[in-house]
C-alpha cells in the first residue's frame, strides 16, 4: 500500500508542471514535462503507469464527481430525500428536483480528461522506455482498460464529449481545444480499447488499485450489456457479455459469505474486491462523509458509537426506501445492517428516529470519522447480476433466477428465494436487488437505465406522476448530464447538449 502510494506521488509530480495551463484550457496541458524529461527508462513506465490510476482517483473521490453522484443520486426522491434531522440535502444533483439542474451547476470533466491524457501519453511512449515487453504490454494493456473505463462514464454522463488519442503537449494541438463527438463514436472508441486491451489482458495483473484481467472482462461485460439494451446494438453484444461473464466465472465461491465484511476498512484487498479507488489514513476522500450527522445533533454517548459523526449530513435515504430497507429486513435479509443505520440516537427532547448509510464510513475510531474506506468500482457480486441481466435478455428466466438466487442466498441464508420465471417477476426481481445490494455503490442508476425501469421513475415526489419518461418530452437528453458552461466558455469548439441549454 505505502509503496503504491509513493508511486502515484512520484508519477503526479512528473505530470503537473504545466497544470497552470489549466486556467485557460479545459483539457490540462501537463504532459510537457513528460516529453522532455521522461521516457527515458524503464523507471519512467513505472512511474507513470499508476499516475493514469492517481488521476482517476482524484476525480472519482471527489465531493461531486465520483461514482455516487455519477451513478446513484439522479434517481430522486425514490430513494433520497432530506436528513430527518438537519432537515438538508444536496438538492440540485437530484433530476429536475425543484429544477435546479443547470449548465452553471452541474459536474465537470477536467479531472476525467486528465486521466485520459496520461493513458494517452503512456499508450504514445510505451516503447520508449527501453522496459521489456511484459512491461511493456502492462503499461499497454493498464491505458487501454484504464481509457475504456474513462469514456465508457463519460459517453453515459454527458452522451457527446471530445475523443482525444493523443497526449496534449502543445497549445497548437486540436486535442487542445477539441470537438465534440456523437455517443456513437464515443462508445465506438470504448469499444476499440477493450478490443485493444484484449489480446494483453493477461498481463494486467493482479494489484485491484489497477486494472486487472476480471476487471477488463466486468467492464467488458457492463458495456456489451450497455450497447445490447440502450444503444440497439444487437445480439452480437449478448455473446460479447457472455464471453467476459464466462471468463470471470460466474459462481458463488467468489461472493464473501458474509456481506458486511466486504466493506470492513481492515480488509480493503479482500476477495470480492474486483477494482477499487486506493485510500488510507493519509490520503482519503469519499462521498460517504456526506452521510455522516454533525455531532451537535447526536446524544455523546451515541457519537460514533453507532452514529458516524463528522459534519452537515446531506444525503439521507427518503423515507420510501429506509421503509423498503427495513421491509427487507423484516424478511432476513442481513445487508441491511450494513446498508441502513436507523434509531433513535438525536439528542432532541423527541428523541425520533434519524437514519443514515452505514457503509464505506472509514475509521470510526476517530472524530470526525477518517474516510479512509476505498471506494469500490467493480465487485464480483456485480458480475453476478450481470449475468441474471444477460439470461433475462436472453429470455432464460430460470437461468436469471439461478444467478438471483446467489446473492439472495447470502442475504436471506436461503435456497431458491426467487422461484417465479415470469418475465416480469424476474425483472422486477432483478431491480429490487440492484436496489438491496448496491445502495450508495454508484451502480443502480445504470442498472435502471439498462433495464428501462428508469423511465418509470419519479425522481421529484413533489410533482405526483412526472416520471423520467414525461420529463424526456420536454428534454430528449434528460438521462445525461449537461455540460458545464465554464468549459463551453473556455473552448467555443463545445456545444451544449440538447435539451440542456
């Protein structure tokens, strides 16, 4: 872990000499440094390697720009609502809720674009280095997996983003000051680099702070599946899912028997762990202290013990789902302990009930808590929805309830708790589990938007019956996000999304 770290310390110290540039680019000039004085060595491929996974880090542990907020929060009151005791929430990254979603406060890019930049410049000089040709093929295979998995977000955020390939070195480049791309180039570009990183998967290794070979065939699998059910890219893109879900091995020895363990900060590397964000008590960082109550509100006996304790709670489950979390576990169903905190711990005469997400809290040995939990990108109980997803599809509603019934037999301790094979049981099955499993993991807004149920959605309970598919008549685009206005400001080359503007 510690020397992991020193190298992503070393690699974003040789990438950041021209991050002034900055200021006036929206894709950051940074790569000069790298020109001229990299690329040299083997020691240069190493360094610089982990600065592609360092970028991706920055961006994705980041207050507004991480795997939460990108993949979880746009489904509305539904599912998040106010704290019950602060009575607050980050209102304005919840779909049209009180219609404060605009070009002036939405997320940003340029984190994203830096990490692409660096797996840009490493896929440029690779062989430059001098390293041998496992190296090599390393160094290749970590960009290719690692710029996937980059435009594979961005083509879901915003739909039409620039494309770039090449390290921007000079302010006389395009790649500077780019264009647009349809989503159909940008998810062709996705499509390019696994069938680049394809061939060299197998040496990708085994660190879970980098790209790994189960975690090439997740990505695999999540974007075949993506391009089958939203983009009409027919059957071919079943068999590519069934090829990296067949490759990983979809089986129940890969799932921890106990749930909560997976999440335990005293075990980060642990078995169900597919890919991750690497944090410590030296470097944290996470959307979790968001679900924290200040300590004014909790009685000191209960600070931290079990309420975890840091500053302003914004994000709370709605009531609507604490209810259906707390139904699940009238059932058996052991996550909720992990997935729910629930009682009456407010230091208020009332004494009522405040709730909040137990899971991901870090250190809560200290107060404030230390958000030093990694945050998980992949884990192998996602594969195995995967696969309930792809035999639904494929219309083997038995073979999906096979796949089911592997992660509710961890929750309830029961065999075959789904048992029904009706097209729509099984589907609504497979949601209620995105739903029970994934809470707060960045995983159930894609799950919805594949399976269609999103536009069913209501994500503004203050306006009964406007759903996501009543909001599309009005904004085609209503499931992307726009683009922020600073970096249209910054290069005329960008346009606004339609619908956006």
């Amino acid at each position: 872990m510690k020397n992991t770290l020193k190298i992503f310390a070393v690699a974003v110290l040789c990438s950041t000499a021209f991050s002034s540039c900055h200021s006036d680019l929206d894709i950051p000039y940074d790569n000069a440094l790298s020109v001229s004085n990299m690329w040299k060595d083997p020691s240069d491929l190493e360094q610089s390697v982990p600065g592609i996974y360092y970028r991706m880090r920055s961006y994705f542990s980041a207050a507004e720009c991480n795997v939460f907020y990108l993949g979880e929060t746009r489904v509305g009151d539904y599912m998040w609502g106010p704290s019950l005791e602060s009575k607050v929430q980050d209102n304005f990254k919840i779909a049209c809720r009180h219609n404060t979603l605009t070009p002036s406060n939405t997320i940003g890019w340029s984190g994203l674009y830096s990490a692409i930049d660096q797996a840009n410049a490493v896929i440029k000089y690779a062989e430059q280095c001098h390293a041998t040709q496992d190296r090599v093929d390393w160094a290749y295979a970590q960009a290719y997996f690692a710029r996937a998995f980059c435009y594979f977000y961005a083509a879901r955020i915003w739909g039409w983003v620039p494309v770039n390939l090449l390290p921007v070195e000079s302010t006389n480049q395009e790649e500077c000051y780019p264009r647009q791309k349809t989503p159909d180039e940008v998810y062709a570009q996705v499509e390019n680099d696994i069938l680049a990183c394809e061939p060299i998967a197998d040496k990708l290794g085994s660190e879970k702070y980098f790209g790994t070979k189960d975690a090439f065939n997740m990505l695999k699998a999540e974007y075949a599946l993506w391009m089958y059910s939203t983009r009409e890219g027919g059957s071919k893109y079943l068999d590519m899912a069934q090829e990296a879900l067949n490759a990983i091995g979809i089986s129940e020895s890969k799932l921890l028997a106990d749930y909560d363990k997976i999440f335990d900060r005293t075990n980060k590397k642990n078995g169900e762990i597919v890919f991750s964000v690497a944090l410590s008590s030296s470097v944290t960082g996470g959307y979790q202290v968001y679900f924290c109550q200040p300590s004014n509100l909790i009685a000191s006996a209960y600070r931290n013990n079990p309420v975890p304790i840091s500053s302003t709670q914004w994000w709370s489950y709605s009531q609507n789902f604490v209810d259906e979390l707390k139904a699940s576990e009238a059932k058996g169903d052991s996550r909720v302990k992990t997935n729910l905190g629930y009682g009456p711990y407010s230091s208020a005469a009332d004494k009522h009930e405040i709730t909040w997400c137990n899971k991901l809290l870090g250190d809560m040995s200290k107060s404030p808590v230390v958000m030093d939990n990694d945050l998980i990108y992949y884990r192998y109980a996602y594969a195995v929805m995967l696969d309930a997803e792809l035999k639904y599809y494929r219309k083997d509603y038995a073979g999906a309830n096979r796949s089911l019934n592997m992660i509710a037999k961890r929750a309830y301790g029961k065999d075959n708790y789904y048992v029904s094979t009706s097209a729509s049981d099984v589907l609504d099955n497979i949601v209620k589990e995105y739903f029970l499993e994934f809470p707060a993991e960045g995983m159930i807004w894609w799950a919805l938007i594949r399976t269609g149920r999103i536009w069913s959605m209501e994500p503004n309970s203050e306006i009964p019956g406007q759903t996501f598919e009543t909001l599309r008549a009005k904004n085609p685009n209503i499931l992307l996000w726009p683009i922020l206005q600073s970096s249209i400001n910054k290069n005329s080359n960008l346009h606004q999304i339609a619908g956006w503007s």
